[in-house]
C-alpha cells in the first residue's frame, strides 16, 4: 500500500476541554511510517453562512463584535450548527435572527474547512435569495453585537481587496458565490 492511503492510528485520545461552542483534545497517532506523535485539535459541529441577496442585488453584511479579535469584522450572517440541526435549519435560523431577512429560494455553494490544521469545523454555504425583510431577532447570546450593512457585490470585493473585510469563511463565501452576482 502506497506511503499516506492508509489512515494513521489513533493510540489515545485525551479530551483537554469541554466548551460550549468547542472541544478541545490531544490525541496520539502512529503514521503508516511507523512513528508517533502527538495532534491537538479542536472538535467544532461546524457552521452553516448565508450570502444573502436583496432584491436590489444587495448583500446582506454583518460587522459583529468578536472578542477574539478585540474588534468588529465584517462578515456574512453564519452560525454554529445546534444538536439536531442540519446546516439549512441552522442558516435559516440564523439569517433570520442576524440580518432580519427569511429567504425562499437557497442554493448550497459549497463547503470548506475553515482551519484543517487544527481544528474539523466546516463551513456550509448557502447563497440565499428571494428574500422577505423581516424584524431582526437577535439571540440572547453575550456575544452578539450586530449592524446590519447593506454593501454591493462590488464593494464586498473592494473590501475584501482592501483589507477591510478579513474573515476567511465571508471570503470564501464570496468567491464561491461570485458566479451567482456579477452575471
């Protein structure tokens, strides 16, 4: 069998941290070369993010507060998918909840890794239209500090080639999205 088809082989696995949106653990393996070593990694169910887009071919922004930063980013509407959520429930929850909008039309435009070096998060895009305004309804969560923000699909891009939208999964977004707004 060629060097890397088989799968390493899981020794221990020592749960670091329980957390509530996370987990955090340090597992030993031994690699099909034989050797070992140890991998920290962070357990996360994944999310879900919307591009949600108005009927004035407008994109719906958030720029949220985020203590891990110490500042406000922009980014597009996503949340953490809940137990016995799927990513459609929970990114129709959230889009509601974040920016105030219910879409009827969505369209999955892809999934990725946010983070594989250390972490298995994923991230499930949706492109969202046909959209109803709706009242915000923000969760009672203590991080959630939003502004909603209405930005063109061009000046996503100039923010993002700006440096002023910096959030990997709300970049990814946009380019999986792009062939669906500049058309």
């Amino acid at each position: 069998m060629p060097y890397g088809s088989e799968p390493p082989q899981l020794l221990r696995q020592k749960l670091f941290y329980k957390g509530r949106k996370f987990n955090f653990d340090v597992n030993r393996y031994r690699l099909p070369n034989q050797s070992e070593g140890e991998w920290e990694c962070i357990r996360h169910p994944g999310g879900a993010l919307a591009v949600p887009l108005t009927q004035d071919r407008k994109l719906a922004i958030v720029r949220q507060y985020r203590f891990a930063t110490q500042g406000r980013l922009l980014e597009f509407p996503a949340g953490t998918i809940e137990l016995g959520e799927t990513p459609e429930s929970t990114i129709e929850r959230e889009i509601q909840e974040e920016v105030g909008y219910k879409a009827s039309t969505w369209k999955k435009i892809g999934e990725f890794f946010l983070a594989p070096g250390y972490s298995d998060e994923i991230i499930y895009a949706f492109l969202a239209t046909d959209l109803e305004q709706l009242p915000q309804h923000l969760a009672q969560d203590e991080d959630e500090d939003i502004e909603v923000i209405l930005m063109t699909p061009e000046e996503v891009e100039q923010a993002i080639l700006m440096g002023d939208m910096t959030d990997a999964k709300s970049i990814a977004a946009f380019t999986l999205a792009r062939p669906f707004l500049f058309n």
